[in-house]
C-alpha cells in the first residue's frame, strides 16, 4: 500500500510493450490489480501491481516483505 510502514522484496524486469500489455491481461489489471509507478530504495522508478487497501485488510503481515518466504514465517 501506498505510504505503507512495510519493505517489500521484489524483481524488477525490462519488458516490451507488447509483453507490457500481456502482463496486464495475466494480473487482471486494472481490475485486480492496479499498474503503478513505484520509487524503489535506490531512487529509480518502477511499475509495478498493488493491490487495493481494501484487498488486503485484515490480512497477516509478511514481516520479511518476501512472499517466496511466507510459509516460512506463518508456520514459525
């Protein structure tokens, strides 16, 4: 979320247009996902798919930031 208190791990990828538009499709924007331009820690600037506060209320904090690594920490 926007002006959250939480990092997050990610991947940053160079991609086309065309393959732009396909990831779209996949991740259901804009109607699950929402494309955004992000400010990584470095100072670039990224797009990238957030969820709206709405999805995600109520639900656990991943303390890492890293989804990959979730499991982990809810089963700790």
């Amino acid at each position: 979320m926007r002006g959250g208190e939480h990092a997050v791990a990610g991947e940053v990828y160079a991609v086309d247009e065309p393959t732009l538009a396909a990831l779209d499709r996949l991740e259901g924007h804009p109607r699950f996902y929402r494309s955004s331009r992000f400010a990584l820690e470095g100072g670039a600037t990224v797009e990238t798919y957030l969820l709206a506060p709405e999805q995600v209320e109520g639900l656990p904090v991943i303390d890492s930031g890293s989804w990959r690594a979730r499991s982990k920490e809810w089963r700790a």
